[in-house]
C-alpha cells in the first residue's frame, strides 16, 4: 500500500514544480520528472491487488507482473528522450504544458491495461467476499478508481485536447478512503503500515536525489542506491508480514 501512496507522492512532488516554473527548461525538466511516479502508480495497484488477493506467489501471475515491471522499466529509461516527452508549449492557461512524444501512446495503453486488469481482479473478489474483506475490497477498487479518473485528466492536453485537468483534487479521495479502510477495517496491521512507509519514505527522496543528479555518473549511482534501497525494503516488508502471519 504504501508503495503505491509513494508513488503517487512521487508524481505529485515534481507536479507542483512544473506547475510554478518560470522558464521552459525548467518546465520540461519536472513535467519528465513527474513521470517517474505516473509510470509507477498503475504496476504499484496491480502489485498492491495481487498481494491482497494472495495471487502473487501464484506463477501465472508472477509472469504477468514480471512483464508489467520490464514494460514500465522501458518507459522509465526513455523519460528523458524526446520519443516520450517531446517539448512544452502554452495549452489553455498552463505557460508550459508537455507534449507527448511518440512513445507516450504505448505507456498510456500500458497504463490503462495495468490498472483495468488489477480493478477486474478486485471486482471478482468484491462480489464473491463478505464481510470485511468485502469492505476492504470495495473501498479500494473505488479509491483507485476515482485517482485514476481523476489523474487521468491530465493526459488530454498532452495531446492538444482542450480538456482541462479538472481531476487532478480528486486524488486526494484516494487518500482519504485509503487511511480509512486502514484504521476502521484493520487493512494493514501497524508493523507493515510502518515497515512500507520507511521505505516508501526513503525511496521517494532517493527518486527525488536521482532526479536532481548532475552529471551521468552521479544519476547512474542513486538509481544504484534506489534499487538496492527498493530490493532491501521489500525483503523487510516480507519479513515483516511473515513475523505477523507466525504470530496470528
């Protein structure tokens, strides 16, 4: 869960500093930052579902996400290319609006299919569950959705689409139902809750530091640390859940 609250804070954070700057190079360097954590939230819901749902040890679907993490890995590489965010130029009232880069067509079809397939997954469990697992489950597939709606109303104007992106407060539902499923229905115990926001916590700012490197050796050796800070949270998480699991 808190992979995926970090992930929307990683595209947050560079949102609002694309949105203040002052000059297009400025502007084009956060609105490709920001994509970092947009590429991010869908394969994090899917995780987060299998995870819920106890299909992640499941082969057929460890295949599944293996293939969604090398697709986002690819989109992640070509962040800072032109294929993917091509220029910014004045849409509507934003001075700096990205423009979308041939690649952006298939990380947005990716997407949209990550987050479509984990919500089907968790609506099949919503309607065959009871009780707080039903509760659980719905909460969830509606917070997503509604983010998902939400954020998605940015992508018009990457494409020339006159649509301003109205959605963007509705992400802020999310978070609302989200630590409202977790403290009235017991979604997470309180050992997880705090093993994945210190590691949530610590790869944000280490995203944040990889993005501001100034030079290619120093960018290369964050992505390092993030991986291994990334590797090394999750085995803590897993520990974590299975000292809990020994202990019920």
């Amino acid at each position: 869960m808190m992979f995926l609250c970090s992930m929307f804070a990683a595209w947050a954070y560079p949102y609002v500093l694309w949105l203040i700057s002052d000059n297009a190079y400025s502007a084009l360097f956060w609105a490709k930052a920001l994509m970092y954590g947009a590429i991010m939230v869908p394969i994090a819901y899917f995780h987060l579902v299998l995870v819920f749902l106890n299909l992640d040890k499941k082969d057929f679907y460890k295949k599944i996400l293996l293939i969604f993490y090398v697709l986002n890995a690819v989109w992640l590489v070509s962040v800072y290319s032109p294929y993917f965010v091509a220029s910014v130029r004045p849409q509507l009232y934003f001075k700096f609006w990205p423009m979308a880069g041939p690649l952006y067509a298939p990380f947005l079809l990716t997407f949209f299919l990550e987050i479509a397939y984990a919500s089907f997954l968790l609506l099949k469990k919503y309607r065959s569950s009871t009780g707080v697992q039903h509760v659980q489950s719905g909460l969830l597939l509606i917070g997503i959705v509604i983010a998902v709606v939400g954020g998605s109303t940015n992508y018009f104007l990457w494409y020339g689409v006159q649509i301003a992106p109205w959605g963007n407060a509705l992400v802020i539902l999310y978070v609302v139902l989200t630590i409202y499923a977790m403290m009235k229905y017991r979604f997470m115990d309180a050992k997880v809750i705090f093993a994945e926001l210190f590691t949530g916590l610590l790869m944000i700012l280490l995203l944040i530091d990889s993005v501001l490197s100034k030079n290619v050796t120093e960018l290369l050796f964050r992505i390092f640390a993030l991986v291994l800070v990334a590797v090394f949270g999750v085995l803590f998480i897993k520990s974590t859940r299975k000292e809990i699991q020994q202990r019920e």
